[in-house]
C-alpha cells in the first residue's frame, strides 16, 4: 500500500480522495451540517460508498479487536483559535478515516510517539481534500488537532465497534 506510513504508528494519507465535484458537494456541506460535538448523531448516509473501501485497512494496519461494527459519518467543526488536546481516541472507535475539507489553509493532524507534547513526532500537513486514515490503539496512537484562526472543517467517518450502544451508527 504506497500510502502507509508506519511511523511513529501506522496511517494512510491520500492526497486529493474524492473528485473535485463530490469535494466540493461535501465542503459546501459541511458549512451547514458541522459541529463540534465529535460524536454528536451522524448522517443518515455514507458519501463515500461505492467510492472507496475503507475496511482494506483492517487487513493491515493493527487494531483494536472487535465483535462487530458499523459505521458513523458526520462532519466536524474546530473552531479558530481551538486545540483539541493531546489524546488515544475512545475505545469503542476502530477506524477513523479524516477528510479535510476547508478552508484552504489550516492545522493538520499532530503524531506523538507518546501523551507528552515533548514525544512529537510529525505533522499530516491540512490540505483540503486530504484523507488522514488510521486505526485507533490504546496508548499508541496519540494525537492531537487544532484550528488557526479559520474554523477549521472534516468529515469524519469512523468503523465503530458494533457493540457500542449508540443507534445513530449505520450498519455495514
């Protein structure tokens, strides 16, 4: 897979994801639909189906281990000026699969080797229409995001473990 990196964990950035008419349906969107509440109820829908196939990441990125799952897609607002802190995701996500959507100039994704800002280890530079993909692990996959002074918009689609008691979460 050409766009694996494996350190300081294993994730995948496509650069330029979608077609630039269906990028430019979501950014538009997204000015609508965003929020700020990361697990807030989700689309009713999945933009990305019959495009591309997230679960080929499960056969080669470790993971946590689950029983089932299903999916939630929404999009997500930082607002300016806003650093969301240095985390693992929740343990009931599996996948997260980022797109960055706009504005045109923004903060990426930080990855740490550790939860210590001192343990950085390198950025995934905003791009709009960038996909940030990786698979959440407990203790290793520490993260970070943050707006400048733009809000800053993705559209989040997460695999969830389908035993998490949450009936926004589409089926697979």
């Amino acid at each position: 897979m050409d766009n694996l990196f494996t350190k300081p964990w294993p994730h995948v950035i496509i650069d330029n994801f979608l077609p630039r008419d269906k990028f430019a349906e979501l950014n538009e969107m997204a000015l609508e639909k965003a929020s700020y509440d990361e697990l807030k109820p989700g689309l009713d829908y999945d933009p990305y189906e019959g495009h591309h196939d997230f679960m080929q990441y499960l056969e080669v990125m470790p993971h946590r281990p689950y029983k089932s799952l299903k999916k939630l897609v929404h999009f997500a607002l930082t607002p300016a000026n806003t650093l969301y802190h240095l985390h693992c995701d929740t343990e009931i996500k599996i996948l997260s699969a980022i797109l960055y959507l706009g504005p045109r100039e923004n903060n990426g994704t930080g990855l740490y080797r550790a939860n210590s800002l001192d343990a950085y280890a390198k950025m995934s530079m905003w791009l709009p229409n960038r996909m940030f993909i990786f698979c959440g692990m407990d203790g290793v996959t520490w993260h970070n995001f943050s707006a400048n002074h733009n809000d800053r918009y993705t559209l989040n689609w997460f695999l969830i473990n389908g035993e998490a008691d949450r009936p926004d979460l589409i089926p697979l």
